[in-house]
C-alpha cells in the first residue's frame, strides 16, 4: 500500500504531506522510545508514535520510515512540523490510541495484500 492509498482511506489527518506520496508502506512499527525506535524501526513502516517533537522527525529520517502517525490526538510541536516540512516527512494523525491506529494500519495492509 502506498501512502496515497492511505490517504484516500481517510483514516488520519494530514499534519505534512511529505514528498513522496507513491511510496510504499511494508509494515507498522510502534514505539515511543527514540532510541529504540531509530534501531529498530524497519524502513518502509508506519511509525505509531506519542512523541511529537523534532527528535521525532529526526529518527524517522534515520530510520527511513515511510511516514509517521502521531496517535492519542498528540501533536508535532512547531520546531517539529517545520522539520518534517523541510525533511520531506509525511505525518498523519489521530485521536486513536497508539494500538488502535496500528492495527487499522496493518488491516489494510492485509488486505492490499502487503
């Protein structure tokens, strides 16, 4: 599934569309330790995450996940929602807990066949 194809599903808002909106998504990843997240957060995932600051940003970049959702209605910090801009990062959100985003994530991922 693509990140456009996530999008049409209307699931999340759109804090920044990112730059690459053809771009696969292969799994869902949540974690709210940076430090672990930025080891183990395999590319190409969906990052569900509590954590809204430019740190964020950053370890996704590193990580080189395909977009991050912010989960539990919490939201990027404006040093954060600036980097994500200049990063290229597509960021979603919701009101959803952290596992609820998730498992509707990896649902249409089942069924888009990923």
């Amino acid at each position: 599934m693509t990140i456009e194809e996530l999008l049409k599903k209307e699931m999340f808002r759109t804090v920044n569309p990112g730059e690459d909106k053809e771009r696969q998504i292969t799994g869902v990843f949540c974690c709210d330790l940076l430090s672990i997240a930025m080891g183990k957060a395999p590319a190409d995932c969906a990052w569900v995450t509590v954590m809204g600051n430019v740190n964020t940003i950053a370890v996704a970049t590193l990580a080189d996940v395909s977009c991050v959702v912010m989960a539990e209605g919490v939201q990027l910090d404006e040093t954060a929602r600036a980097r994500a801009k200049e990063q290229g990062v597509t960021v979603l959100a919701t009101e959803e807990p952290v596992f609820e985003a998730a498992l509707n994530i990896y649902r249409e991922l089942e069924s888009a066949g990923a």
